[in-house]
C-alpha cells in the first residue's frame, strides 16, 4: 500500500535525469503508444524467457569476442567470422546471440521428458541447457579435424530404435563419427554418445572434450572432477560422464590457462588432476590414441537424472525395451507409401518429432520452446489425431482442465485470448474424429471455457472497428504489438461452435444454442469489421487487425480457412489474401515473416499451402516444394529460416508444430474434409509425379468425422485408379475425388478411374 502514497515515479525520473539516463517511465509511455490498450504489455513468461536468452547473450559478449583461439560451437565460429556469410557486425550489439544457426536435432524415448540435442556439427548437450560434449582428431602436424570449424560434414537421422543422429566429418586421412541417441539402463535414462575414429597416420589422437557452452551459448562449468570409481568425470558437482575405457590422458584448464585445446595443441600439461574455475569456464579433455589404418570407438555415458553411484554404466543390448516405446506409440500410426522418397521421410520424422515432445504436456521444441503453449499443443495435437497418434494426444488433452483457472480461462501465458477458443475447438475435434461424445468429465471444463470467452467480448461498442471482438490482446503468434486480433476472434467463433456440438451431445440443448448464438454474434462482427475495412482500403485483404495495414501478420487471419474453416474455400476474402501472402510477403514460394521472425516460416507457409489446397490452386505444391528442401538434413525446421543462408534464424531449431503441420498437410493431399458440407475429398493435392506409370502411392487409416480412411492410388496405361476404404460410422459420406492432374471417367463405392490431363492444362 505504501507505493500508492510514496511518489516513487517522481524520484525515478529526477535519479533518471540526475545520471543522464532516459526517462524509463516516458520510453514505456512511447513504447505504449504503438499498441492498442490491453490489460498487459506482454505475458510474464516471455519476459521471463528473453530476460533469459539476452542474459546469456551478455555473457556470451564477455566471453568469446575476445577468446577466439578457443575452439567454439559452429554457430559461434560462422558468426563471429568475417569472411562467413553468416557474419554478424556486433559493435552496438549489447548481448551476442545465436541468430544464423539455430538448428538441432533432439534424440530420446517417446514419454521420456529428457532431449539431448545435437548441433550441426555434432556437439552433445545432453541436459538441458547444459555444458556440452565435443568430439575432435587432432595430430601432431596441426592438421586437426574439428568438426565445429568445418564448412561441411554429413549429418543424418537413423531411424532405429533407439533414434540415433550421426554426424560423420572428414580431413585428410582423418575420419571422424559420433552416433548420439538416448536409451534406459536400470530404468535410467541415458545419453551415449559413441565418437569412432579412424585415421592413416601415426600420432593420432581422439579427443573427448567438456564444453561450457551449447548452441544458445555459455553454460557454466565450474568443475571437472575425475570419478574415483570409474573411468569418467564430476560436473559441477552433480553430474557424471562416463568412458567405456580409460582414456591414455586427461587434459584439464581454466579460463585464465585458455582452452583445454590450447593446452593439448602445445603439449604443456600440467600437474592439473581436476579443473575448476570460479568465472565458470572450466574445460577438460579426454585422449584415446589411434592405430593408424585401424577404427577406435569410445563410448560416452552421460545420465540424464542425478546418480548417486558413480561405478561405471553398463549398457543393456536388449533392443526388444528399446524398440518397446517407439512400436506402442507408432503402432496405428497413417502410413504412407509415395515414390518421393525425401517427402515420405520428412512426414515420417515428422511423427517421430511429435512423440518425443509429448511425454506429459506437448511443447514446441527440445530447448528454447521446451515450455507449454496451448497454441502450439493444440496445432500439434490436432495433427496426433489425423495421423493416428490419438492416445498421445488423448493424455496431453486429458491434462489441459488442469491448466484452467477459476474464471475458465485456459492459461498458459497471460494476455493472450486464442487459448480458450484452441481448446474448445480440439476437444469438439477428438471427439468428432473418434466418433465420440465428449466425456463427462469435461463438462464444467466446456462450460467455464466456453462462459469466459463470451464475457470477454468487447460490449457496447457497435460504432468502433473492434465492438464485438475479443479485446486487444498479445499474440505470442508474432503479429505484432498488443492488438484487437482477428486470429483470436476466429478461434473463438471456431471454438464456440464446438462447444454447441459438445452440449447438444451432453444433453444440454440450452446452453448449445447458447453457444452458437454467442459464435454467430462474434463471427457477424467479425464479417461487418472486414466489410468497413475492406471499403475504406479497396480490397479484401483481410489485415491480422481492423487497425492495420496488410502485411506478412496477414497470414493470422488465413486461419478463417485453414484449420477452422469458417470461410468457404471460394471466399473472396480468403482468395484475395491468399495472394496478396503470396505475391508480396514470401521468398521463393515461402512466406517471410518480417514481425520478430524475420525469417521463412515453415507451419505459416503450409498455412498459406492449405488455403490454396482448398481452392484447387496448384502453386500449395510449390509452397510445400520449398519448405521441403528447407529441412535440415535430420528432417527438422527451425521456427525461421535465415532467407539466405537457409539456417535457423528465430525460435527453437527443431520446431514441433512446424513438423506437424507438415504431417497435416502431406494427410490433406490425399485425404480432406469440408466440414460445412460434410463431404471427404481425396487426393485433390497428390503430385502429378508421384502418378507416374507403374506408380502406387497410399495413405492411412486417417481419422475423419465418418470414420477411418485408407486411400490408394496406381497407375496403368489406362490412368490412374483410386481407391478407398472407410469405417464408416453411420452415415456413408460424400465422397469428391478431385486430383488438380486429372479428370474423374467413372466412379463407384469405392473407386473410381481418373484420366491424367495434359500438362500445364
């Protein structure tokens, strides 16, 4: 109470002025003005989550500018270079970040909570937000093979059980292959890391080295410790590593020595038997010598949980438990058999990605998103139950009434009004997909979520652009500053809607025509805002609000049409925004999201995708062509994509709504559903190339509201056969065969023979 009295603002801006500072309290006034009024600036948790990441970046500006002659991560070694493209001028830069090589790749077991990542270049950061594990070849002549300093290596996804990334690099006669997977041992979970090297000529060495730092940055490492009873070391007093055989030499620094690399390229070691280091930059490496002509492969243990015992870890041969996880979890998973064999990975690794990030809760990405968001949930989820992954994400839904708070807002970060509509929306789509009635249980969890968002609408405000929407809100969606946003208000009538259709099958007919009279109000004043919009700008772009200007945030609004359809496919507004995304906001047939982003984003460009898929309009192939050979050479894509370098640029490297929607969309392309006209439509988006004679493509079982579907396509010199095979619960659907290649000749139940256009017609 007594800062209501004391007149803090006032000897603010006097200390403020006093030191010659700017006025903090006037740069939030301006700061302010470029935002709609909104009950708070930006959620706590992504204020939290940058003070973060810039914090880092401040000691990552104490650290490497001036400690070049370390060896660094990839990302650090490209972007601190001035002959790299990826090059980034840092004089008025106050903190140092990795902005042009955010990629990694997660490995580990469905359920398992815990994601080692591997950078481009192979470095281990096995816990999260931890030191990492670096693998070099070093000889005597100085021809040292460090994968982190080299232009190109070769990096794949195995996978096998258990998932394994390799990373495979070369230098003269020197090889060099780390295989990095997660697996149990003793119920344990467990990183290894098995680093093989081979080389043809003597005094070879194979380093194994503990770095304070991984791919955000430093990670601070105050001590290395040799395990008394076992071959390994102590981490910081908590966490072990361990070598399947006793290395020939240990190698031990501090920052004021410099890099532990330094010290072995030189040959002075020390009496060092253990490294520690109060600024935190302790180092330390571990030598196995190679036999010329002769493979030499060391394992490394690293335990993902704290382990009281430090005797040596065994590790378990049996691939039965580790196959166990991935085949329960994949068991009724769609599959699919096309001749592109990139795209068949990429929707395959897509699956993958999306079970490991779904232990508990689902989340975003193994490190910089590795936090719950209902958007990002949903979307993932949605894709779960179209490619038949439905009992994962029936757990994480089962879990979402926890996260709701006494007024049925559905929270997972404040200020943000899409939630309560994305849930509402999700559970009417499980339950529609499996045929389901909702369960009972959820009822007051429908009822409260479905009360908020019709006490949240914006009342008794008809003469303004925003009366009837929901009020202006953050998007963490990266439209812009707080706004009135048509991509809540749309996921709102979406989710409204759902609740109707929940109600009405719980019985309580009251509150469903409620609910959808609620919907329809909000979808009128959602229609009459973009008519005055459109006639004061001459155009149906539909902007992401009524008070801004079409740009790249645009795409938001696509969301009418792709997921929810609330706009017919044909609907001008869609069409016309559509092309406007298209024809001024992408690069190379991807959209660049200029907002935060600045760079090209995969889901938002399948979004664009899908609404062309919608209308029969062939450039969604284009669209998909481009984010497929965007992925990185594991299969994963970063939340951007740097328009040049083609590298992540923004947001986590391996972004698992990006792989979900690329699950969807390859679905779609073979089987869609037009929810308002309650019809299926096949194979309208397979590629003319994938019809090639002799050629079979097939996908399913895929959920829809009529029930499971499997679809098969073959070619024959006659065209194209198609055929389909529903579960069908009740009610035959109508079925619209409608590949843009070809023309339907017949049709029957369950068939029908299609004769290939010419190209280009």
């Amino acid at each position: 109470m007594l800062t209501k009295f004391f007149p803090w603002k006032f000897f603010l801006k006097r200390l403020s002025k006093a030191h010659g500072f700017i006025d903090p309290l006037a740069l939030l006034a301006s700061f302010n003005r470029f935002s709609q009024p909104a009950e708070m600036v930006a959620p706590t948790e992504l204020m939290r989550a940058g003070a973060v990441l810039h914090a880092r970046g401040l000691l990552n500006s104490q650290a490497i500018q001036h400690n070049l002659d370390w060896v660094w991560p990839y990302w650090v070694s490209e972007q601190f270079s001035p002959t790299s493209s990826s090059f980034i001028p840092r004089a008025f830069a106050i903190t140092h970040i990795n902005l042009t090589h955010r990629n990694w790749t997660a490995v580990g077991i469905p359920g398992m909570k815990h994601l080692p990542i591997v950078d481009p270049r192979g470095l281990v950061t096995p816990l999260f937000d931890s030191w990492s594990i670096d693998c070099w070849v070093l000889d005597n002549d100085g021809d040292n093979l460090i994968p982190s300093r080299m232009k190109k290596v070769n990096q794949k996804i195995h996978h096998t059980y258990p998932l394994q990334v390799i990373t495979e690099s070369s230098l003269g006669s020197n090889r060099l292959r780390v295989t990095t997977e997660a697996c149990m041992v003793d119920g344990m979970p467990v990183c290894v890391i098995r680093a093989a090297a081979q080389t043809g000529s003597p005094g070879v060495r194979l380093m194994i080295s503990v770095r304070p730092y991984n791919p955000e940055g430093i990670s601070l490492l105050e001590s290395i410790q040799p395990l008394s009873t076992a071959s390994g070391w102590l981490l910081n007093g908590k966490h072990q590593l361990h070598f399947d055989v006793r290395p020939e030499m240990m190698w031990y620094s501090d920052y004021r020595q410099g890099d532990v690399y330094q010290k072995i390229c030189t040959g002075v070691n020390g009496k060092e038997q253990q490294a520690g280091c109060k600024i935190g930059m302790a180092t330390a490496a571990a030598q196995f010598d190679l036999t010329s002509d002769k493979e030499r492969e060391v394992v490394v243990t690293v335990p993902l949980q704290q382990r009281k015992s430090k005797t040596p870890i065994v590790l378990s041969l049996d691939k039965g438990q580790e196959e166990k996880p991935w085949r329960e979890r994949l068991e009724g998973a769609c599959k699919i058999e096309i001749p592109d064999k990139h795209y068949q990975f990429l929707y395959e690794n897509s699956l993958r990605t999306m079970l490991l990030h779904s232990w508990d809760d689902i989340v975003a990405g193994p490190y910089t998103y590795k936090r719950f968001w209902f958007r990002d949930a949903v979307l993932i989820a949605h894709a779960m139950y179209l490619c038949g992954l439905e009992s994962t994400a029936d757990s994480a839904l089962a879990r979402f009434p926890k996260r709701q708070n006494a007024l049925g807002y559905f929270v997972s970060q404040e200020g943000e009004w899409d939630a309560n509509g994305q849930v509402l929306w999700i559970f009417d789509m499980a339950g529609r997909l499996a045929g389901k009635a909702p369960n009972e249980n959820l009822r007051k969890s429908i009822i409260y979520g479905a009360d908020w968002i019709c006490r949240k609408i914006v009342k008794g405000k008809k003469e303004s652009l925003h009366g009837g929407l929901l009020p202006a809100g953050f998007s963490a969606e990266h439209f812009g500053p707080n706004d009135y946003y048509y991509w809540d208000d749309f996921w709102a009538i979406a989710g409204l809607r759902g609740a109707a259709r929940m109600m009405e099958a719980l019985g309580d007919s009251e509150r469903a025509r409620n609910y959808e009279n609620q919907a329809n109000s909000v979808y009128k004043a959602v229609i009459q805002s973009l008519a005055r919009v459109s006639q004061a700008s001459g155009n149906n772009i539909m902007p992401v609000s009524p008070y801004r200007r079409p740009d790249s945030a645009s795409v938001g609004s696509l969301a009418a049409a792709y997921p929810l359809q609330v706009f017919a496919p044909d609907d001008r507004r869609i069409l016309d925004t559509a092309e406007y995304l298209y024809d001024f906001c992408t690069v190379n047939n991807a959209l660049f999201h200029d907002i935060s982003h600045s760079g090209i984003n995969a889901y938002l460009t399948l979004h664009i995708a899908q609404a062309f898929l919608r209308t029969g309009d062939s450039r969604y192939a284009q669209c998909m062509e481009t984010i497929a050979r965007l992925a990185s050479d594991t299969g994963q894509w970063p939340e951007a994509i740097h328009p040049q370098l083609e590298t992540g640029c923004m947001g986590d490297g391996q972004h698992v709504w990006a792989a979900a929607e690329w699950a969807i969309m390859v679905r779609n392309l073979f089987v869609r559903e037009e929810y308002g006209e309650r019809k299926l439509v096949l194979c309208s988006g397979v590629l003319r190339d994938w019809v090639k004679p002799g050629a079979h493509c097939s996908f399913g079982p895929t959920a829809t509201s009529f029930g499971p579907v499997t679809v098969h396509l073959h070619r024959s010199k006659d065209g194209v056969e198609i055929q389909w095979k529903g579960e069908w619960r009740g009610v035959i659907p109508q079925v619209e065969v409608a590949p843009i290649w070809g023309t339907v000749i017949s049709k029957t139940a369950g068939s029908a023979q299609v004769d290939i256009k010419e190209e280009g017609v």
